[in-house]
C-alpha cells in the first residue's frame, strides 16, 4: 500500500521534566489557575517556558482569548470541541519549542489517529497573534493536507510558504489522552 502524506504527519507537545503533560492550566478554575502559575513561575524562575506564568496577568486573558477565537472557528468549520482550551501540540517537530522548554520530554502523537473533528491547526502560535493583533489562520486536518498536497507533499515546502515569520504551526487537540 503506498504511503500517504497523512501516514508521515505527527504531532509533538513538549513539556518541562517532571510535569504531567495532560494538565492544563486553562482548565482549571480562574483562581486555581492563577495559584498554580504563581507556584510553577516560583519554583522555576530561571525557565523560558514558565516565564509566562510569572507574568499570568497578561497571560491568562490573552490565553483565554485566543482559546475563544480558535474554537469559535473551528467549530464554525465543522469541528467538535470537548474541551473549552485545548492542550497546544505544534505539527511536526519544533527545535525553538524543544529548546523554549530545555527538555526532550515530549509526546508524539500519529495524525491519523485523532479524530478530524478533534484537531484544529493554527499558522504559527495562537495566543501570539491574538495579542499582536492578528487573527490566527485556523484550520481543519482536511485543509491542512491540502495545502500541504498544494506543496507537492512536502512538509517542508509547506512550512516555507506558510509560516512566515511563524516558528511552528500550532496544533489545539480538543479532546483529552491519545497516548
């Protein structure tokens, strides 16, 4: 049987050693939110992927709000959500993200094995956009390989065109646990 583009596809969230990767700050209550991002950004002031838990004032809503905007969109494009904030993978591997996070820790999931209507896909980082002013570009699996295919297959085509100044292209999963 020949390989398909969607048999190479594979999503990656990287994490900081010692966390549980399928918890989200997000889902938390507002308050329990802003108690755990005081705890995490003090007993890890010196990491990059922390830092934007010492600054949770700014981040939380800009957080929330780009959660909001993502998946208003993409139920608005067929997909079906069960959670209100997703858990952030990027498409592929993502050096800046590796290095942002100082680990290998990290979880890797197939494409083909998540439901489309689970799985939205955003060019470049979401809650970054929303705060510089942009609306993120959002996507479904299904338009994701087609524009992938418009690149002659080629991921890296793909990324080229794409992402512009964009380090990664982000990946919302909206379900929980695909391990």
């Amino acid at each position: 049987m020949k390989a398909t583009i969607m048999d190479k596809l594979y999503i990656t969230h990287y994490y900081y050693p010692g966390t549980d990767p399928w918890k989200n700050i997000m889902l938390l209550p507002k308050e329990e939110a802003f108690r755990k991002a005081k705890e995490l950004a003090d007993l890890h002031p010196d990491t990059t992927s922390f830092g934007r838990f010492a600054d949770f004032e700014n981040y939380y809503p800009a957080r929330k709000k780009a959660d909001a905007f993502v998946r208003e969109r993409f139920i608005g494009l067929g997909g079906k959500p069960k959670l209100e904030h997703p858990f952030s993978f990027t498409l592929m591997e993502c050096e800046y993200l590796k290095e942002w996070f100082n680990s290998s820790d990290k979880i890797i999931i197939d494409l083909k094995d998540i439901p489309d209507d689970r799985v939205s896909f955003t060019l470049g980082d979401s809650c970054a956009l929303i705060v510089h002013g942009e609306e993120p570009v959002v996507l479904t699996k299904k338009m994701l390989l087609e524009r992938i295919e418009a690149c002659n297959g080629s991921t890296e085509t793909f990324f080229k065109e794409s992402l512009g100044k964009c380090a990664y292209v982000e990946v919302q999963l909206w379900d929980i646990c695909y391990e």
